[in-house]
C-alpha cells in the first residue's frame, strides 16, 4: 500500500485494468516515420474466399462420427463381454447373499441369461446346462430347509420363492423336479408351493414341445394334495401344472375336475383334456357359453359397484372370452354333431343384445365354425 494518505484513495478501474504509460513516457514500439503511407484494409490483395465442397464438409461430419461411432461400439462391446463375463456362477453365489436388493438384482439378471438363449462353450443352451441346474438346485434345496428367525421370515420366503421361479427355466427334470416337488409340500408358505406349480407348469409345457417326457410319478400325489385343498388359486395352478401330464392317471384325475366347484378349475381341466384330444371337456365350453347367454345381465359393466363384484365380473367376462377363442382354435377338430352343438350356443351370443366385445368375438368364432 502507498504510504501516502493522499494516494490511498479508490484505485482507478480504468487505468488498472489497462496500465497505459505515462504521459512523459516513450512507447517501446516503433513509430511511424512522417510522410510513410499507411497500408489500410482496401490496399490488401487478399485471396478469395471459397465455399466449402460438399466432400470437405461430409468428411468435416462423417470422420468424427466414425471415430464415436467405434467408441460406442467398443464400450458396447466390451460392456456385452462384461456381462459374460457375470457368468451363472456368479449370479447364482450372490443369489444366495444376506442382501435382498443383490438377490433380486441376480434373479433379474439370470432370469434374462436363461431366457436369451445364450450357450455354453459347447453349444449347449444354458437351460439345459446340468452344472448350473445342479447349483441353482442345491441352493434352492438348502434355503426351502432352512428354518429362519421370525425377522427374517418374510425376506426368506422371498428368497425361496425366487430360486423356485428360476427353477422353472431350467430343462434338466432330474436336478430341478426333485426340489420342485419339494416346494408343493402342505408345510410351505402358498407363495412357495404356488410358484412351484407355475414353475411346474412351464418345465412340462416345454417338454410337451421337445417330445421329452419327465418322471411325474412323484408329482402328480403332490399335485393332487394341493387339489384336495381348499385355496382357490392354489387349485386352479395346480389344473394347469397337472395338465401337462400325460399318463392315464393325470389324464383320469382331470376328468373328475369337469365337475368341479370353481369354473376356472373346470376351464383348465377342459382346455387340458381337449389339448390332448379328449373331447369331454367341449361340455364345459358349452356351458360356459349356454350360462352368458341365459344372463346376459352379468355382461353388463354397468352393474357391478364394489371391488368383488368388479373383480367377479371381470373374471366372467375373461373366461367367456377364453372359452370362446378355445372353441374357435378347435374348429378343424369337432365332429358335425360337436360343431353343430356348438354353432347353435354360440349363435345366441351373436345378436345385437350382448355387449359389442362379446358380440364381435361370437362372430368371429362362427366363422371359423361355419366353413
């Protein structure tokens, strides 16, 4: 700071910002001599100016969008190889952590690895893979035995319930279908035994379509406990899972559940019965049909008020709809006197008195009925 106090006042942010000398100072540059002509910018012989080719600006583009375009594909590449490199044996160990959000982050990400078709290092599809069958099995099999703390119950059952779901994507029956037929046990929680039959469910679908067969002798007792029990939607899995059997003894007890108390019991049980060319489940369909059209009343979306009743109308109106396609993909199946049976049923849901859904699905299946 200046020690005068005269000098002490506000600084000039003019001459601050620039510095100009003094007045009595010399500029350091070099002047320009009297009399010598000063060049100016209309004195300048400047070259023309050219517009830009159309190949200068697309290499100007197209090089630097290869240049990014073989970033992202390396960073893509190697993010697929790193992925691979998060093989099953991986996700199946941090299925088995204490921490739930990895759990489900593993059954999301083996889940995508099962479904995608991916193979093993000899072309085997990874469903079909019996070193993973075999871990995803044991793990499964020691968490359904374990007995937890009652904190720890519901991340457990969670647990156990997706190792069961997973299970379901497996096609190696002697590793998977022992656990599975575990997991129908009456001691389980009914998330458990429920994903057990759904993952039943699809293990059987697709052995149906590979021609292979699976050993159900110690199935069909287990389904048929859950048959003979009294909870609804367990019941109704439990039709499907046995419908992909095809022994004379699932084959019997689905012809007993024509007769069944809950109409998407009998739903299944014909559906499984006709897929195997059983015809007696066509009496189930009719009915299905013969009662909407006797009550068109409980077609009517107007009616229902509270959640029951929204939930039990939409349950009709979605077995009718079923019911209606299953009869329609059966046209090149029936007998004339089956055909003719069916033609007359569904020709009363056709006027102009049912709903229009309804009334434009009718139509559709008599057509396939009638040609």
């Amino acid at each position: 700071m200046n020690s005068d106090p005269g000098n002490n006042g506000p600084a000039d942010p003019v001459n601050d910002s620039i510095n100009e000398p003094a007045a009595d100072q010399p500029l350091e540059h070099e002047s320009v001599e009297a009399g010598e002509p000063v060049a100016t910018a209309g004195d300048i012989d400047l070259p023309p100016v050219e517009p830009p080719s159309g190949r200068f600006i697309a290499q100007l583009f197209l090089i630097p969008a290869l240049i990014v375009g073989g970033i992202i594909g390396l960073f893509l590449l190697f993010s697929w190889s790193g992925s691979q490199a998060q093989d099953w044996q991986t996700l199946i160990v941090s299925l088995g952590r204490d921490n739930a959000h990895r759990r489900g982050r593993a059954f999301h990400d083996l889940a995508q690895l099962l479904n995608s078709g991916k193979t093993t290092e000899t072309g085997t599809p990874l469903g079909q893979h019996p070193p993973l069958a075999t871990a995803l099995s044991d793990l499964a099999s020691r968490t359904l035995a374990e007995q937890p703390a009652p904190d720890e119950a519901a991340d457990h059952l969670q647990q156990v319930v997706l190792l069961v779901r997973l299970l379901g994507l497996i096609d190696v029956p002697e590793s998977t279908l022992p656990v599975l037929s575990r997991s129908l046990a009456s001691d389980l929680d009914p998330a458990v035994r429920q994903a057990g039959l759904q993952a039943l469910a699809s293990v059987g679908k697709r052995a149906v379509d590979r021609k292979a067969t699976i050993d159900e002798s110690s199935l069909i007792s287990s389904i048929d406990g859950i048959l003979s029990d009294g909870e609804t939607d367990l019941r109704r899995d439990a039709t499907v899972a046995l419908g992909v059997f095809s022994s004379e003894e699932a084959l019997d007890r689905l012809d007993s559940l024509l007769g069944d108390s809950d109409q998407i019991v009998r739903y299944n049980a014909a559906v499984s019965l006709v897929r195997r060319g059983r015809m007696q489940g066509l009496a189930v369909f009719r009915d299905t049909i013969q009662q909407a059209t006797q009550d068109r009343g409980s077609l009517d979306l107007s009616k229902p008020e509270s959640k029951s009743e929204i939930e039990a109308f939409e349950q009709r109106w979605l077995l009718l709809q079923l019911t209606l396609k299953a009869v329609g993909n059966l046209s090149d199946s029936l007998s004339d006197s089956e055909r003719t049976s069916l033609v007359k049923a569904v020709t009363l849901l056709a006027g102009d008195d049912t709903p229009a859904r309804i009334r434009i699905d009718a139509k559709r299946v008599l057509q396939r009925l009638e040609r």
